[in-house]
C-alpha cells in the first residue's frame, strides 16, 4: 500500500483479490474504490517515489513487461508508459514524471535473450530502457520456489539491493557490471525480504518472515532487529507489509495472525503501541493523528483503526 505525501489518497492492488486494477481510498471521505485497469496485466506491484506520482508495474507472466506512471489524484490516467516485449523496449508520455518516482524494477521475460528474472531500469535522460541480467542468481537458488521480489536502487553508487524469496540474504548487485559485489545476511529467518530505505538515517530497512531488521548502510551490517510476530505451536509465522509514519518515528507493521498493526519506535524498535482490528491484516499505512488502514490478506477488505499507546512494563 503506497500513499501520496499528505497522506490523503492511498493506492493498493494484491494480485489474488484485484488482479489488474488499483485499490483506491479516499482519506478525507473514508470511502474506497476499484479502479479497473484493462491492460490484461496477472498482477501489479506499486512503488511510490514521496511525490504526487506513483510507478504501477504490470507483469504478464513474462511474455511483456510494463511500467505505468500515475497520479494519486487521478490513478486512472496514464501520464508516462514503459513497455518491454519480444521486439524490444520503448518509452512513451510525458519523460519529466521519471523523476519523482522509482526507475529500477523487478520483472520476468519469458523470452529471448533473456528467459529469465531480470531488473529494469528506465532512464529517461536518455530516452532509454536498459535490461539486467542477474549473472549470480543460477543454480545455487531454488529457481521455482526461489524468484526474486524485491529491489531498492542505490543510484549513488550505481547499486542495487535485490531480494530473493525464502532467502535471508539480500545482493548488493553492480548495475554496471552486472556481479554481485557482497551478500548481506539478515536474520536466518528464511523470508521474502521486502524492503526500503530511511535516507535521513542513512539506513535500509528489510523485513525477514517474523522480524524487522536495519542495515547500517556504512558496513551493511544488521545494526538492530525484532522478532515481530512469535510462533505459535513450533510454527513461524510471517509478518504483513511495513511502512513508516507521516513523522517517520514509528514503524507499522501488520501481523496477520494476530489480528493487528504494531507500531515500532523506529531508533529503538521498541514497540510503542497497537492497533486492534480484526481479521487478518497485510497491508497497512499510517494516517495523522495514530489512524491505521489495512487490508485483509485474504479478502482484501478494509481495516481501519487507531494506534493505542502501549505503555513500557506493561
């Protein structure tokens, strides 16, 4: 769930309850709607940029690949395209919008010369798509189980920080080169990392199954970690998606199997308050004022509640 920055609209779309189409909520009104898409996408991924515009990643299991640049205040409408197929890349719409979004994404082509997971990047000074091989992602992965789902840029070293599913080690990947310049251990906890970056505390966060963990981006060490969600019965159990509060002191994270959203205190980790809401939450963004909303893992229902003040020794 991505927001724009005065935290009024709130864009959303999980590929098994909307497929191709956008969840959108209204802040001011607390109402929501789907907005259908009709691209034939499988499903989208959302990656906003802190500005009044988002990138929407359209997968097609492989056979093309697009990006989509859209305003919160009108998601409908498409203001920059990216598409990616067997007969090659090209950019379409306004260039400028690149600039307030991200430019680096994860996708699959199912065909030549690439058949493979790959990183797209978008360079809209040079009016050009540029396509990344993974050299270091071979054999020694689980390939059907072991795809990659995440990427952060780190554009000032010409980096990036690439996620594999069920693998607690994050690549720092050359984007020049195209190696693997050092894996960073996480927690061993075995889980999708999904991650993102608090440029002011020159760190990066990333989320490992059960756990929160952030990197010193000095040594790319784990500088502090919780475990978010216990296990139940010798299970692990897997936390929701995180993001950060409009003051960027507190970190929400959604906990399925619990029924609600925890806030971390984001220098500590300590937990500074829970929001009770029922069913199953996944998605989760925080609103002014200690609102949380969230959507159901399953159903993909609204949840909506406030963050109670959880008082240290109690």
């Amino acid at each position: 769930m991505i927001t724009d920055p005065e935290r009024t609209v709130l864009v959303s779309s999980l590929g098994w309850v909307e497929g191709d189409a956008l969840w959108v909520f209204d802040a001011r009104r607390g109402t929501h709607e789907t907005v259908a898409l009709g691209s034939g996408a499988g499903w989208i991924s959302l990656h906003a940029g802190g500005s009044g515009m988002f990138a929407a990643a359209h997968h097609f299991d492989g056979h093309r690949f697009e990006v989509t640049v859209r305003r919160f205040s009108a998601p409908s409408d498409v203001v920059a395209r990216v598409r990616i197929d067997a007969s090659g890349g090209e950019m379409s719409g306004d260039a400028s919008v690149w600039r307030d979004v991200p430019r680096l994404f994860v996708g699959s082509l199912a065909f030549e010369p690439w058949k493979d997971y790959v990183l797209i990047e978008v360079s809209p000074a040079a009016s050009d798509v540029r396509v990344h091989r993974l050299p270091w992602y071979d054999e020694r992965y689980d390939r059907p189980y072991q795809g990659i789902v995440d990427v952060l840029e780190l554009p000032e070293e010409r980096a990036a920080l690439v996620a594999v599913q069920r693998c607690s080690d994050l690549v720092l990947h050359d984007l020049e080169t195209g190696r693997a310049k050092r894996s960073i251990p996480l927690c061993h906890r075995h889980g999708n990392p999904k991650l993102a970056a608090r440029r002011s505390a020159a760190e990066i966060w990333a989320s490992d199954y059960d756990t929160i963990a952030v990197l010193d981006r000095a040594d790319w060490r784990v500088d502090r970690k919780v475990l978010v969600q216990s296990a139940a019965m010798g299970e692990q159990l897997f936390i929701g998606e995180y993001s950060f509060a409009p003051d960027a002191e507190v970190c929400v994270v959604a906990r399925p199997f619990r029924g609600d959203v925890v806030a971390l205190d984001t220098r500590s980790l300590t937990t500074r308050g829970t929001a009770t809401l029922g069913q199953q939450p996944f998605e989760v963004a925080a609103l002014p004022g200690g609102e949380v909303v969230a959507r159901d893992w399953k159903t993909g229902s609204l949840l909506r509640g406030a963050l109670r003040r959880r008082w240290l020794g109690r």
